[in-house]
C-alpha cells in the first residue's frame, strides 16, 4: 500500500515541472490560466516547487530520511512564492500566460476583420 501511494504521490508531483514545461511550449494553456485565475499568478509561478514537494514526499514513503527533503522543498516553495510577490509575478510567468500573449497556438486566435476598405 506504501508503495502504490508513493507511486501516487510521485506522479502527481511530476505535473508540475511538466506543465511548466507545457506553458513555456504554449500547450496547457487552459490550466495555466485557470489557476492564474481561480488563486493567482504568484501561484503558477510556485506549481514547479509544489511538484519537486509531492515527488519528495513521495519518496518519503520510500525512504523516511527524504522527508527532510521534502520538508526543504515546502520552504522552496514559499521561498518562490515570496519572490515571485516581491519581484513581480508577470516576469517570472512563462510567457505564453502573460497577459499581452495571443490564446492558445491550438485554437489561433481569430484574426479581425476589416469592417472598412478604401476604394481605390
């Protein structure tokens, strides 16, 4: 049982660096945006430190030393956090997820218009 839930833990906590991953290629984007959204940016900006705390904890399972490990990455994670408020979430945001950034590159954003031609 032990094992199954390390297994757990450790696969959940590899989304993190993976959707940090994911962002920066401009996939994932959804996801990037509802926590920016649903908590803040200051918090995507943290999901790879919270994915480095669940794959240790997971290995505390495993191994009892490692939860120092993950007790270091959980002050990693508010470390990024603090960071990320002092030196301003929108820099540190994969660019694709900053506010200026066109939609998803799998759904293109619909080009606008022209309402107005000139006769020539």
């Amino acid at each position: 049982m032990e094992l199954a839930v390390a297994l757990l833990l450790i696969l959940i906590g590899l989304a993190g660096p993976l959707a940090t991953i994911q962002w920066r290629e401009g996939r994932w984007l959804a996801s990037g945006r509802w926590i920016m959204d649903t908590f803040s940016p200051h918090a995507v900006n943290g999901v790879p430190m919270a994915g480095v705390f669940f794959i240790l904890l997971g290995f505390a399972f495993l191994w009892q030393p490692a939860v120092l490990l993950a007790l270091l990455a959980g002050v990693g994670f508010v470390a990024v956090l603090a960071a990320s408020v002092r030196g301003g979430s929108i820099a540190r945001l994969p660019k694709p997820l900053r506010s200026g950034a066109p939609a998803s590159p799998e759904k293109p954003a619909e080009a606008p218009e022209e309402t107005s031609r000139r006769a020539v």
